[in-house]
C-alpha cells in the first residue's frame, strides 16, 4: 500500500498568488537556494541580483519556480564560473497539480491501483490509497 498527497488542478488565478505570495515568503524559499549554494559550496551568488518568478506551465500542469538574474552577472559554485545575463532564469522547482483521473492513470501506468481516494474542498486536495 502507498498513501500519496496529490495538489489538483485549479486556476492560475489561485495557483500563482500561492507561489507568489505578497508576503514574499516563497520568494525568500527560493532564493535561499543561492544561499546554501554559497555557504555549502563555496558560492558567491549575490542574491540581491536575483529575484524570484513563479510560472504557471499549463502544457505540463506544473507551477515553475525560477530565479531571474536581474543583470549580466558571473557567479563561481565550487570552483566552476556560471555566467547570466539580464533575464535569464534558474529553474528551481515543479510543483505538479493532477486532475484526479490523470493522477490514477499516472498511478495505474506505474503498476499501482487506486483503492481509495478523498478529496478535500476548495482548495482541492486529494488523497489516494493505492496498491501494488
């Protein structure tokens, strides 16, 4: 058995507020990426030169996180040089949203079978009990 938390589907209208917020929590989340990057291997990211894009990819169903090199710039990352220029993105992260039925496809393609699932109300959230 394998219990497996699924976002669903909704508007770009509700999608991009929550990995935009106006708090600028997410933003902070995802430029902390350059910071590790700094402090664990060896960086120097300035990451006031970077700020933060969520995208939302309706071809993949997908929320995209980025960070947008507000400059030409040129960083080192253990020891290597990565150059940006003026808009151009990190692609940080995918955050998925099925439509239920696609999501027990997905699950049925990997050898799984739906027993059960529960969903919450708006926003949607589902839940589903599969088995091998």
């Amino acid at each position: 058995m394998l219990i497996v938390g699924v976002d669903i589907a909704k508007s770009p209208d509700i999608l991009v507020p929550a990995y935009d917020d106006a708090q600028g929590v997410t933003a902070a989340f995802n430029l902390n990426v350059l910071a590790r990057i700094n402090r664990e291997l060896g960086g120097d990211f300035d990451l006031t030169a970077f700020r933060h894009r969520a995208v939302w990819n309706p071809i993949e169903s997908r929320m995209e996180m980025h960070l947008v090199s507000l400059k030409d710039q040129v960083a080192t990352v253990a020891g290597r040089v990565v150059s940006f220029t003026a808009d151009e993105t990190i692609h940080t992260e995918n955050s998925y949203k099925y439509r239920p039925e696609l999501f027990s496809e997905l699950a049925v393609t990997a050898g799984w079978r739906v027993v059960e699932q529960w969903f919450s109300d708006a926003p949607r959230f589902g839940v589903f009990a599969l088995a091998a």
